[in-house]
C-alpha cells in the first residue's frame, strides 16, 4: 500500500511541480513611462506599503490596511527605485477607513494629502 502513495508522491513532485513564483505580477508587462498618471504608492517609514489611486487632486483611494504611521504618498515616478524631477512626495494629513473596517474584511479607505499639496502635470 505505502509503495505506491510514494510512488505517485514523488511523480507529481517531479512531473507536475509548478515552477517557482518569483513575482506576484503574472501576465503583466511595463507601461509606457508617465502613462498612468493617477497610480500612487503609499510609503511608511522608507519602504513601499501598497498602492493607490489618485481619484481626485485631493483624494487618495488605497486598502485600509495599508495605512501606518507617518505614511506618505509618492505621485509622478515612474520607478521605485530611482529618484525623478517629476515625483512628488506627499504627507498623509487625514485617513478616512470604511466605518466598518475590519482587518479580516481589508475594506477601501480615503486618503487625503496635506493642504499645501499641489499636483503637477505627471500626477494629475
């Protein structure tokens, strides 16, 4: 009985094994540069958090389970990795979760930057 559990065990590992996910993007590709102008990333402490959406000048949609202390919202780059003239950096002055956020649930909350923030023309 065992022989043949450890047979068919091994055959799938070998045969059938899905290849290794190295990216949690399957199917994508890169976009044109500056081309989603409306696509944010929200930062805590140095480090990217989650995304967002820019779905007014003043308004941030992103997952309420994102949000940590001192979280800033990055608009205009195109890269996370190397700086540009046309990033902006902005601080999150008020988060708005779903009344009834639940962790368990990850429901949508508001964001809003500071009043001093004024987009330029690549994060509009």
């Amino acid at each position: 009985m065992w022989v043949p559990v450890v047979f068919l065990t091994l055959s799938v590992t070998w045969i059938g094994a899905a290849p290794l996910i190295l990216s949690r993007i399957v199917g994508g590709w890169e976009c044109e540069k500056h081309s989603q102008p409306w696509q944010v990333l929200v930062a805590s402490r140095g480090r990217a958090v989650c995304g967002g959406v820019l779905v007014h000048p003043q308004w941030v949609l992103t997952a309420a389970h994102c949000i940590r202390n001192k979280s800033v919202i990055l608009l205009g780059r195109h890269s996370l990795f190397h700086p540009e003239d046309t990033g902006q950096v902005f601080q999150v002055s008020h988060s708005f979760p779903h009344p009834l956020y639940d962790m368990s649930l990850l429901k949508n909350r508001f964001l809003r930057p500071g009043d001093d923030s004024t987009l330029n023309q690549r994060s509009s």
